[in-house]
C-alpha cells in the first residue's frame, strides 16, 4: 500500500442522502478540518446538484472518485 496524504473524516451513505443539509454539511466539514470533499457521482444519482450547489455555496472544491482511482 502506497503513503498518502489523504484521510476520510465522514462519510454520508446513499440513503441519508435527502437529509443532509447545508448546516449538517458545514459542521461535518468544520470537525474533520476538510479541505476538499471527495464525491461518488454515480453514488449521489439525483443529489448532485444540490450537493454541488451547497459544496458551491461554502467554497468547498471538490473532486469525484474516480480522480484517485489512479493513486
């Protein structure tokens, strides 16, 4: 297994997906001192863009998985 510089702080299955809101995305980010969201297109299905919108609207970049397939 390769070193990286990356870690998961939290994790929002599928099925919670239509109960996260702005507050609870900002206050997982603020605890796990995020710096980048990383997201499961196929995953999210139909909440990408009002994930996409809140990620926006806190100034979160974000990239999908499979960027770090590679790594």
């Amino acid at each position: 297994m390769e070193k990286s510089d990356l870690a998961f702080g939290h994790l929002c299955p599928k099925h919670h997906l239509a109960n996260l809101d702005l507050e609870m995305l900002k206050q997982a980010i603020a605890k796990s001192h995020a710096e980048l969201v990383v997201i499961d297109w196929k995953g999210v299905g139909g909440f990408k863009d009002q994930l996409i919108q809140m990620l926006d609207e806190l100034k979160i970049p974000y990239k999908k998985v499979k960027e770090f397939e590679a790594l």
